[in-house]
C-alpha cells in the first residue's frame, strides 16, 4: 500500500484522505516500519543520499504580528529586539561559502522596519560576491515587494501555512486589520512570480485533529510545494497559545499529538505526497529530540538541514520556543556538528544549491 502520489484531482479524492488519517493513527511497529522504509526509498528514488545545507541567518526579531504561538510575536514584551546590519549579514552570508553551504537564508519576524530596498540591496550583494542560492523567510510582505526582492535576485521564499483548518489558522495567527490572512493566496503569487516555494505546518497544535493534518499533508501535493518544513509545536509560556496548551485536557481522542513520532509520520507522508520536495529535519523536531532528531527526520522523508548562522549575541534573542536547539552554539559548532551527523547516517553532504526538483518538473 503506498499513498497516492500526482496532480491535486488524483491527490484530493477521499481514499487519500482517509488512508492518510489511518497512517497518521497507526500504532503498529511493524506497520510503522513500513511507512519508513515506505518515505525513505522514495527519498532515495526522487531526492537522493545527498543532504544539502542551508546556513540560516536570523535578521531581526521584531514582529508587528500576535501569532499565539510564537515566542518573538508583538506582544512580548519580555526580550530584546535586534535588527542584524547589512555587514553583519553579508559576513554571516561569506561564512556559508567558507562553510561549503549552497544557500543562505534571510529569516526575521514580520518587520515593517526592514524596508523593501534595504533588503533588494542586500539580496544583490549576497548574489554579486558569492555564488550562494538566496532564500528569504520574511512573513506576509506586499505583492509589490515580493516582485521587487524576486528582480533583486531572490531564489526561494518560505511561509508556513501552520494548518489547513482556517478557524484554527485565524485562532492562532490574527489577522491585521483589515488585511485578511492568507497564506495559501501568497504561496501561490509566489510560485506564479518563479520562487520555488516553501511551506509547512506545526505538529500538534492545541485544537489540531488528525484530519486538519491530513488535509495539510493534500495541501502540500495541492500547491506542488518546493519545500515543506514540518516541526512539532512547542508551548512558549510567554505566550497566549502556550497558556491555552497548559490548560488542555489530556484525554481529547481527536487531538493531535505535538510528539516526535507524529511529526515524523508527517513528515514522511510529506515525501510520499511530494517526492521531489526539498524537506528539512528541522530545529524543532532536534528540539524534542537532542540526541538523535535531526537523524530520525533525515531517515524519514527529509533530505536538508538548516544550520544556523546568526551570531551568537543575537541567537538567544530569536527563541521562537523555549530551549530551542542551537541556541548556546556558535556558527563553527553547527557546521561540524551537522556535517557528523549527515555522514555518521551514511548520507553525503550536498554539493551546489540543490535546488528544487520539483519546479524543474513544473517550469519544464
Ligand atoms: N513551536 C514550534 N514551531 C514554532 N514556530 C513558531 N513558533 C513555534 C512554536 N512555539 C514555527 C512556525 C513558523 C516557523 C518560523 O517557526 O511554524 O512558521
Ligand atoms: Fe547546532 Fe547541532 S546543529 S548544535
């Protein structure tokens, strides 16, 4: 039995959905096993062994956002706010080459302070001196900007859509006024403006069912995602959400679970819903797992890693959940212990940008 791989008409039927749902609650080792060895020969099959390293520059946590679960949202008044300069960028951005990675990408909170043309200039001196891929993670930006980032020389933009469900999406992620939520519209301007397209869902949201997951995983096939990120969610007590979690009755049968095998299950349906999609194991699911997470996602779907880059007097400052994982480390200590832990699973480190197989597939 395998899950239905193809365009949206054969993806969105409702066997999928329901075979989806069965996975998703599956207890059986054995069975599980099989989902396994399922996601990773089509890793093998469509991806490869090779795992590529993105460096991840985190720019600024200021955030005119309240997303419920969400450690840097507006209202926080607890940390300190920084905004990275244009040097520090641009140095962090030539220690990924000297690091061998393909990509670099810009991420910050939603941060109206971070101007459209200071961010095309960076874009365009990252592409002049290095020959780095340039993913940005930026939030919700105008149409106008998007266009103007992507002329700058932009390769990839990530959004999350956090969950399918859309009154759980407006519970956890409020709209500015007057200015509806509407990420699924974005992922699909970015793609028509020739970004490769990057996406994904938290895992186990407080109100989050089996089926609102089943039904992100068809999203995912339904947008023909470059990149699907996927994490467990992880309660910030600073935060409305994180209280709401707290809270939670603990015997609610249709809840999701926020756990690391229900990430993976993600995770390698991800693969099998999307073969050709570039799939991190991301610093969450190392988060609930330091000793062996960023492995267990590798051998289960994913085929990148996202080593962080920010220096270390700010990485403190962008901690989206508590005890996030990189967070005491420096630069040099990721790069080594991300390249250990590619090769000590026997899978080779990525040569290039590894781009996005999928949009070859499409623009083709
Ligand atoms: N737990 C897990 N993931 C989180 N993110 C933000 N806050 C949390 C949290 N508390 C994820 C969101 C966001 C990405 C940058 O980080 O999915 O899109
Ligand atoms: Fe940062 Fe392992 S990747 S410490």
């Amino acid at each position: 039995m395998a899950v239905k791989t193809g365009t949206t008409e054969d993806v969105i039927a409702g066997p999928a959905l329901q075979e989806i749902v069965g996975w998703l609650t599956e207890t059986d080792e054995g069975r599980l096993a099989h989902l396994w060895r399922l996601a990773e020969q089509c890793r093998r099959d469509s991806v490869g062994d090779e795992v590529h390293l993105r460096g991840l520059i985190e720019i600024s946590n200021y955030c005119v956002r309240r997303c419920g679960y969400c450690g840097i949202n507006a209202g926080n008044r607890g940390i300190e706010r920084y905004r990275m300069t244009q040097r520090e960028i641009l140095d962090c951005a030539r220690q990924a080459v000297e690091f061998g990675y393909g990509t670099v990408v810009l991420q910050s909170g939603e941060d109206p302070g971070l101007k459209a043309d200071w961010i095309a200039q960076i874009i365009r001196a990252i592409k002049k001196d290095t020959p780095l891929a340039v993913t940005l993670s930026l939030g919700e930006r105008s149409d106008e900007e998007f266009v103007a980032w992507r002329q700058a020389g932009a390769d990839r933009y990530l959004i999350r859509f956090e969950t399918s469900n859309p009154q759980l999406y407006e519970h956890i992620h409020p709209s500015l006024p007057g200015r509806r939520s509407d990420r699924i519209a974005i992922l699909r301007q970015l793609t028509e403006l020739g970004y490769e397209a990057g996406s994904g869902v938290m895992v186990g949201i407080p109100g989050q069912t089996y089926l609102d997951l089943a039904r992100d995983i068809l999203t995912f096939a339904d947008l023909d995602l470059d990149m699907i990120g996927v994490g467990p969610y992880l309660p910030h007590p600073a935060t409305p959400l994180g209280k709401e979690y707290m809270k939670m009755p603990a015997n609610s049968p249709d809840q999701a679970p926020n756990t690391e095998l229900m990430t993976c299950k993600v995770m390698a349906l991800a693969r099998l819903v999307c073969p050709l999609a570039n799939i991190p194991s991301t610093t969450a699911l190392a988060t609930v797992n330091r000793e062996s997470g960023r492995e267990l996602g590798l051998m289960r779907g994913a085929n990148i890693v996202m080593p962080n880059l920010t220096p270390a007097k700010y990485r403190a400052m962008y901690e989206i959940y508590p005890a996030k994982a990189c967070i005491q480390e420096t630069a040099d200590k990721c790069h080594e212990c991300m390249k250990a832990r590619i090769v000590a699973i026997g899978r080779k480190i990525g040569a290039g940008r590894g781009d996005s197989k999928a949009k070859y597939r499409r623009t083709r």
